[in-house]
C-alpha cells in the first residue's frame, strides 16, 4: 500500500517540478493578443512638482446583459489635491476567504471639482483566457496595475457581474495617502517599461496594495495570511488602525462598508456624479447609526478631512446628473 502511494507521491512531485521549472523559462511580455479591458498600458508623465499626466485611465460603460463599451482617457492629477483613499472587497461566492480588492485616491481641487481614480492590480489576460489561481503560481498572466474610473471598476463588479461590494475609507494623514499614491506611480512606470508576471501568492491584488502601505507606512499591515487569503484583508487592516476607531466591531465596519445597492442605484450617472453620490448615501447611513459625539469627531485622517467637503459639494454634484 504504501509502496504504490509512495509511487504515486513521487509522480506527482517530478510533474509539479517540470510544470514549475516550464514556467521558470517563461519570459513576460506587453505584446500579446491582450482582452479589451486589458488592451493598454497605463502610466504617468511628470507634469510640474507633484503633477502627473496619467495616460490610458480605463473609461468602459458596463451595463447588465449587454457588452462593455471601450473608452479610455488621459487625466492630469496633483497630489496636492489628494483628499481621500478608499479600499474595496469583492468577496468571491466561492468563499469569503478569498476575495478581489482595489484602491480608489479622490481628488479635489480649490473650487470643489473632483476626480476620483482607482487602481486595480490584476491578472492581464489574453483574448479567451480564464484566470485560476493555479494558472496564476505557472506565470501564466503578466501583472496589470489597472487603473480607472472609479464607476468603470465599481460596476463591472456590481452591475455586470452582479457582485457584493465592500468600500472602506482609510483613515491615515494625507501625508501617507500621497506617498501610497506616489508608490503606485513609480511602480505603474516601472510596470510599462518591463512587464513581470503576477502571481497567485506573492504579487496578487492585495499583497501589492499591502507593499505600497508598508512602503509609505512602514511595518503597518505586517505580513499575515490575509496576504493570501484576500477575504481577510480588510479585517487585517481595521486590526492595524486603518479603518478608523478600533473601538468599533468590525462586523459594523463591514455594514457600513456595503456599497452594492448604491453602485447599482447611481450607475447611470456620469463618473465623478457617481463617486460623490454613493459616498454622500453611504455618509447619511453611517451618520444615522453613529452617536451625536462620534460625528462631530474629525480625526486626522484624509477621509475625515474631505467629509466636510462632500457634505458641501456631492448634493449639488449629485442633482446635477440625476
């Protein structure tokens, strides 16, 4: 008996190493046969101190039932405008173990205009091509850092694919918001100019976003299993501080993080209508559970920053697209 499972053992052993030595010989490449959402590159241009030209922002029009609609744009940013950061959970229905999650950073200028960005890092996949998370360990996909309207994201996850999602804002100074950012171009950049591989376990959605915090904030989301177990990561970061007041449960964090019904709700809006209206709707739900004394309490964070100027801005922002 043991003999023949000892047999088998090693068959398996030799076939895992010569799948795995294969995929060490596999060099990445940008010129490949690439999926529409996946068909450029992005990157950023210098444009003064602190200013970036970002090129190839994704723009597509999802809607349930129907085909994407390609666009994509060129925006300029300044990180002197940068107000508020927000990490999203796309839990899969396999298990909440496992999950998508992405980055929004908004901006507002002096006179209450704002653009809100996210950044997605992802498997790049090729026309008919499925992801799996043991084609993802074969170097079967380059890695993306996909960056986008926040609507683009948000409803291919909610309206299109019909997903549960989860948006948190990160309470941190607005000093650390701009070095997370400033991290992401650098590595988008690099990204453009040499193509590497994704990888299931160590340059996965999460772990990514995790090495841009750490990197701004060294040492704040130490390594752990949500860096695999992607469900976990936003436990993992209310755990480190930086979803706000720990004395909070988060199962309540998670509540208020619930976002799907408002995706769906103002997914005709135009892009930056959308953003504001959905956290304006998020604001008024957590404002109606929260005591008279925590919603006066402003924090230092960049999110509690901007909450003033959504509460001056997203209701006429809002009316005007509806």
């Amino acid at each position: 008996m043991w003999g023949f499972v000892g047999r088998v053992a090693i068959v398996v052993i030799v076939f895992a190493g010569l799948l795995f030595g294969i995929a060490q010989v596999k060099t990445p490449r940008h010129d490949r046969d690439w999926a529409p959402q996946f068909a450029r590159v992005a990157s950023f241009d210098p444009n003064g101190e602190g200013a970036y030209v970002l090129q190839n922002l994704r723009a597509f029009d999802h809607r349930a039932g129907k085909p994407s609609l390609p666009s994509w744009d060129t925006i300029e940013l300044d990180v002197a405008e940068l107000m508020e950061v927000w990490f999203f959970v796309e839990p899969f229905p396999v298990s909440d173990l496992f999950a998508h999650t992405f980055v929004s950073f908004v901006f507002e200028d002096d006179v209450g205009s704002r653009k809100t960005i996210s950044i997605s890092v992802e498997a790049r996949r090729e026309n008919g091509e499925k992801y799996t998370p043991l084609a993802g360990l074969m170097r079967e996909f380059e890695l993306s850092y996909v960056w986008s309207t926040e609507k683009d994201v948000a409803t291919r996850i909610v309206v299109k694919q019909g997903r549960d999602l989860f948006a948190y804002p990160i309470v941190r100074p607005r000093e650390t918001a701009v070095r997370v950012f400033e991290h992401f171009v650098e590595q988008t950049n690099a990204l453009a100019a040499t193509p590497r591989f994704y990888d299931t376990v160590t340059s996965n959605c999460t772990n990514e976003l995790f090495k841009a915090v750490n990197k701004a904030y060294p040492g704040s989301v130490p390594a752990g299993p949500a860096w695999l177990f992607t469900g976990l990561s936003a436990s993992r970061l209310h755990a480190s501080g930086h979803l706000g007041d720990d004395d909070v449960p988060f199962s309540q964090i998670k509540a208020d993080a619930a976002v799907d019904d408002f995706i769906r709700e103002y997914a005709r809006f135009t892009d930056e209508a959308f953003s504001a209206a959905w956290r304006q709707s998020r604001d008024q739900r957590v404002s109606r559970r929260l005591p008279v004394q925590r919603q006066s309490a402003s924090g230092d964070g960049a999110h509690a920053q901007a909450h003033a100027h959504r509460a001056r801005n997203s209701a006429s922002g809002t009316a005007d697209n509806a």
